[in-house]
C-alpha cells in the first residue's frame, strides 16, 4: 500500500525558516549547524542531531518511525525563530 506522503528527493531548498545556526547561537561552525528550510515543493527539511536510537524506545505509543526515518533534534530556540516564516491560520 503506498504510503499518503512520500519525500520528493528532487526537491530544492527555497528558503531558510527563522535564523541560521549561527545567528541563533546554537553554532559557531558553518560545517556543523542545525537548520530548517522550505523546499521549493513546500516540504521542509531539518538538520539536527540523529536520535533515532536514543529515543528508539521510549517513544509516544502512538508514534513509529520507518526504518527509512530518522528522528532529528534540533534547539527550540531554533525553532521559535522558525515561527513567523511558517504560514499558518490567523
């Protein structure tokens, strides 16, 4: 059964949501930052610190994740920052 969303992998990277890592404080080296970013196909890519197997077993009943996902963690300043760029209701 195919599943109701798939990752485009031909998707670009449109524009950086909130502010860079280095901009937030969470790095000072270009080569190492957290981000988030809009694809041009409105999909929206994060890098962060692989936590698949940390959290692997004390996930939420209700949540799974597929052998071809990883769960990223990324700061929360990061993403308040991210908030105005994100369209939303209201």
């Amino acid at each position: 059964m195919p599943r109701p969303w798939e990752a485009d992998p031909t998707a670009s990277f449109a524009r950086r949501l909130g502010k860079s890592a280095k901009e937030d404080g969470s790095s000072d080296v270009r080569s190492r930052c957290p981000d988030i970013w809009e694809l041009d196909n409105g999909d929206v890519a994060v890098i962060g610190r692989d936590l698949t197997e940390v959290y692997a077993g004390s996930l939420p009943a209700d949540v799974r994740i597929a052998p071809d996902e990883r769960l990223v963690v990324i700061p929360g300043s990061m993403l308040r920052a991210a908030k105005p760029d994100i369209p939303g209701p209201g």
